[in-house]
C-alpha cells in the first residue's frame, strides 16, 4: 500500500487561524483524549503477548517486573497532534471540526515529517493492531524475564553472576523504556477508521525539547498543551512556509464562504493559500 502524500487535521477556524497564520501546532495531552484506554492498551496487550511466550514458572518474575518498571507509566503523558490519511470524512467532520462547521487542512506529508523530527514531535503512524504477537519486542521481553528469573533463583542460591544480573537489569530497563515510549503509536482496533497519524512528543523530558507547558482555560476544564512552531521550524529548515498546506477545505456546515476565507489569507500575510481553498462535498446533515 502507497504512503500517503498528505494528511488532513480537521478542526475549527479558531485553530486553523493559530495553525496557519501564528504558525503554531498545539500538542494535547494523550491521556485526555477521546481514547480512555490511551498509552494504556499497548502495554496492556504486549504483556498478554509475552505471557505468552513463557511458562508458568515465569509468570510471577514478569509481574513483577512489569510492576517495577511501570510503577511511574500512570504518571507520563506524551503530547500529541493528529492527523489522519482521510480527506473529507464525514466521521472526523462531526468529531473533530464542530460537527462540520469547521475547517480542515491539509499538510504536505513529507515536509511535516521534517518540521516534527526537527522539533522533537516526529510524525508517526498509528498501529490498530488486535495484538502484539508478532512484535520483536515481545519476544525480547519474554527472554529477559526468563534469564532475570534464573538469575534471582541463581542468587537465592548463592551462586548467581553480579555483572549478569547487571547487564541484565540494564537490559531490562532500557527495553521497558522503548516500550513506554512507543506506547502513544498504538490504539484501540475501534479507531482504526481515523487512520492516525501523530506528530508526538516523548513521555520523557517533553519540556526539555517543547519548552514549557501551556494551559487552556475552559468553563470547566483547564487542558495542558504544548506548542510545535511550525513557522520557525520551516524557517530554520528554510522551507516555504506556506508549502507545507495543500488545501484548505471548508466544513460542509460551515458558515464561511470562499471568499471570505480568501479574504482572511491575504488579509493576514498568507495569499498563497487563496488558491487552496476548496468546499467539502460531504453531504453531511446537522442534526
């Protein structure tokens, strides 16, 4: 299957305006998403996988070792901005851009992937995978588990290695680490209609590499966030801005014209854009 050339974020005119014309991307925090079992169900699911591959013998030793290298993972959050390969999708329209009465652009692929890797967010593509069998990293765990299991039956016996059981634990942590970090590249199988792409930070030192954190007030909420600066980026690349969106679509139910969006780019420093505009052809009804 082709790679696609370009991939849409649907959302509404208010955060078009921030994307496009101050050249910021916000990343939100995954665990606040609409994914209740976000950075969760990978692990949750890589550890069916592993027991798997080990006899009951072992079971204990890897409960244990999951607990000790996860005891913070509720504590971690990556910071994520989302994409998907669909253009036009009635779904994402009422999801994600005020039930069609917002906007959805579309990024040059190639150039966000240079933009997220040069400012610590790379883009990535979501896995829906139903499960982790066939994962590398599952057999490499299992492995571990069964050698750090000799090795703690070895020093109960007073007859155990101190430089393997080190090399090991060191294994063990640096394996626990990659898979904590891939963790926000899987979701549910349920969302695999939105195929998802991200631009996403580590759950590491987010503030070491994005800055610091931003908070978003709401009635009811206040929402953390972090800013990608797409224009700086583009510039320290030097990249023409303005490539890097193919297409503005308007909302099936949007209120705003053409024209009006036309008006608001040239207005605004951003006339290239004019000729990108286009209208959804979604029949979608407002209920």
């Amino acid at each position: 299957m082709t790679e696609p050339k370009r991939l849409y974020h649907y959302t509404d005119f208010n955060a078009m305006r921030g994307i496009i014309s101050n050249g910021e991307i916000w990343l939100w925090n995954l665990r606040r998403m609409n994914d209740s079992q976000e950075m969760q169900y990978f692990i949750k699911e890589l550890k069916v996988a592993v027991k798997k591959q080990l006899s009951a013998e072992h079971y204990d030793c890897m409960e244990t070792l999951f607990a000790e290298n996860l005891k913070d993972f509720d504590k971690l959050s990556s910071f994520a901005s989302c994409f998907s390969e669909y253009a036009d999708d009635a779904a994402q329209w009422t999801r994600y851009a005020k039930n069609g009465m917002g906007v959805c652009i579309a990024f040059n692929k190639e150039m966000l992937a240079k933009i997220g890797e040069a400012g610590h967010a790379p883009l990535c593509k979501v896995n829906y995978s139903r499960n982790c069998d066939d994962l590398g990293i599952v057999k490499e765990l299992a492995d571990l588990i069964i050698e750090s299991h000799s090795e703690r039956n070895a020093a109960n016996d007073n007859s155990g290695n101190n430089v393997q059981s080190v090399n090991i634990a060191k294994k063990i942590r640096e394996t626990f680490n990659r898979l904590i970090t891939s963790s926000p590249l899987f979701k549910h199988p349920s969302f695999i209609s939105e195929k998802e792409y991200r631009l996403v930070s580590l759950p590491y030192n987010v503030t070491e590499y994005l800055g610091e954190p931003h908070f978003f007030v709401e009635e009811t909420n206040i929402k953390k966030y972090y800013i990608l600066k797409l224009r700086n980026v583009c510039n320290a690349l030097k990249l023409n801005y303005a490539d890097l969106f193919e297409e503005i679509c308007i909302g099936p139910q949007a209120r705003v014209t053409k024209d009006v969006l036309s008006d608001y780019f040239s207005a605004t420093g951003m006339g290239e854009l004019c000729a990108k505009i286009k209208l959804s052809e979604c029949p979608l009804r407002r209920f």
